[in-house]
C-alpha cells in the first residue's frame, strides 16, 4: 500500500522496537538515511537499531561512530533505499515481513506492507529529510548523514538526477553547520590503499565494444581478497568507465563471493538508458544509474553483457 509521507511520520511515532534495513553492498545514501531516521527516532526515545547484510566502511565512521544499538526484539522493520527485497541480502530471510518501506526508486517492487517512493527525489536521504522534520527536526549529526547520502548519489552533485530542491536542502543542511568540505573530501577524494589496488585491477580489466562507446570492467573476487578491502570501500568504483572519453553506456560486473553470481552495475549517459539496459536481466534503478544480478560466472556474464549492449545499440541505431 502507497502512502503519504506525512502517514509515514504518524506510523513511526506509534511504534517502539524498530530495525531499519539497509541494502547490502552499502552506499552513502542507504547508510546516511538508515542512521538519520534511526537519530530521529532514538530522539523520541524508541529502541531502534541499523542493520545491514555487509560491513559498512570504515570512510563512514564519522557517522556510525556515533551510535550504538542494543539487542531487542523488533515490532517494527522499515527499509531505507532498498527498491527490491533482494537487495537486502543475506538479512532478507531473517525479516520476511517488512513493514514500511521509504525509497527513491521508481522501480521499487512494493514488497513492504507500506511503501513511500518518490522517484524524483535525487536520493532516499531527501526524503528522509522532509520525514525527520516530521518527527520533530534535523540535528547536526542527522545533517552530516543525509548530506553524505544526497552527495555521494548525485556525483557531488554533477548527475543529471540532481535538482533545484537538491540544493535546497542541501543548503539548509550547510546552514546547520555541517563540515561539508570535510566530508566531501571523505566521499570523493579519498582512497585507501585496498581500494586503490582493487580500482588498478579493474580498470586494467576493462573491455570496450560498439566502437568504443561501451566499457566494460570486472571486479573480480581475487581481487578483493587479495587487496582486503570491504564492498563499502568500493562505493563509487562502478562510475568509472562513464567517464572513459566516448563512452556511452558503463558496465561494472563484480563477482561475488559466489563466483557464479555477479552483481551488474550500469551508468550510461544519454540517448541509452541504464534502467533499460539492467531490465533486459531483471533489474531496475534509475535513467542513468541501475543495477541486476546476473547468475553466471564473470566470463558468461561478459558474454551476456556485451551481447545485450550490441543489441540495444543496434535498435537505437547508435553506430
């Protein structure tokens, strides 16, 4: 069932006991709104605790530092940024039952027994804002999450997703005091070292196709063993054949610990669009930015991809 946000606001005041769900493989927005609304309720003395099927990385501890969770039995489960109950991972079969969802996918599958979805938001953390002042107002430590989650989804604010009422809020945000250059430099212009040797094996990965105009790069499990870095260490690492000169439609395949499973990330810029291209296997997400799982090994998955990308180029005549 669809409701309104102000609906949302009234459910959550009624209850105690509450988990919030994130995605597995953990981004700046799923993280920062998960924490926000946890803060904002904590604020009006619920039990509430974050859970997540992966580790969250390390580049996040300015926010999860500041919280700790205790042990209860939940009454209530909420799910922040997860458009598909797939996407919780290995948690989704220990909470079958979801009881609200809030999510910016306009894919969103309508698992939760309540769902508010606004696909025009740049970022489930604009959401969350507007909820939290529902709930009884935005604190400074809320600010920096959902200032995470709305600049880590638009690119630092360069996608095309970003919008005037991004700004808006992101300027209210600012005005509270925020260390925005700060955590800026966190998100977009610091790597650890495992990241950075992941990232080198990637790009050395990389396969191009239709002339140039597709980019096709693989993470493999080796990889990240090898160099020891965490999923959430790698948020962002799917943006780079983007921006490979005259590429149209990026393609990241990352293996996952099962090597016959593999987690497809697609940016594309215009006329192809990445929500298009990942429905071909059963995804979703966003114009410019979507995701599927593909059941194959890495080398299969290629085969698929690369074919699947001839193919849509060939109907929408791109040469």
């Amino acid at each position: 069932m669809k409701i309104s946000l102000e609906e949302c606001a009234k459910i959550l005041k009624s209850v105690d006991n509450v988990v919030i769900l994130l995605h597995h493989f953990p981004d700046g927005d799923t993280i920062g709104s998960g924490h926000a609304l946890c803060k904002a309720l904590q604020k009006l003395n619920k039990n509430v605790r974050v859970e997540c099927a992966d580790k969250i990385g390390k580049q996040y501890g300015f926010i999860t530092k500041n919280f700790t969770f205790s042990d209860f039995e939940p009454d209530f489960v909420v799910a922040v940024d997860v458009a598909d109950k797939r996407l919780l991972g290995s948690i989704a079969d220990k909470y079958p039952n979801v009881d609200l969802c809030i999510d910016h996918h306009g894919t969103n599958t309508n698992y939760a027994k309540k769902t508010f979805v606004d696909a025009k938001s740049a970022a489930a953390c604009e959401i969350v804002y507007e909820l939290c002042k529902l709930l009884g107002g935005v604190d400074l430590l809320q600010a920096a999450a959902l200032y995470t989650g709305i600049s880590t989804d638009t690119g630092c604010f360069k996608y095309s997703n970003t919008t005037a009422k991004t700004h808006r809020i992101v300027a209210d945000l600012m005005d509270m005091g925020i260390d925005y250059s700060e955590i800026n430099r966190i998100m977009f212009d610091t790597k650890s070292v495992s990241r950075l040797q992941v990232e080198k094996d990637a790009i050395n990965s990389i396969k191009y196709y239709c002339g140039g105009k597709v980019a096709i790069m693989t993470i493999t499990k080796e990889s990240r063993i090898k160099s020891g870095a965490c999923d959430s260490e790698l948020d962002g690492i799917t943006g780079l054949p983007r921006t490979i000169e005259g590429v149209i439609l990026g393609i990241t395949i990352r293996e996952r610990d099962d090597t016959n499973i593999c987690k497809i990330s697609a940016r594309s810029n215009a006329p192809v669009s990445a929500l298009d291209f990942c429905a071909k296997f059963g995804g979703g997400g966003h114009e410019r930015a979507a995701g599927c799982e593909i059941k194959e090994n890495k080398e299969k998955a290629l085969e698929l991809l690369s074919k699947a990308a001839q193919n849509m180029f060939e109907e929408l005549g791109i040469k």
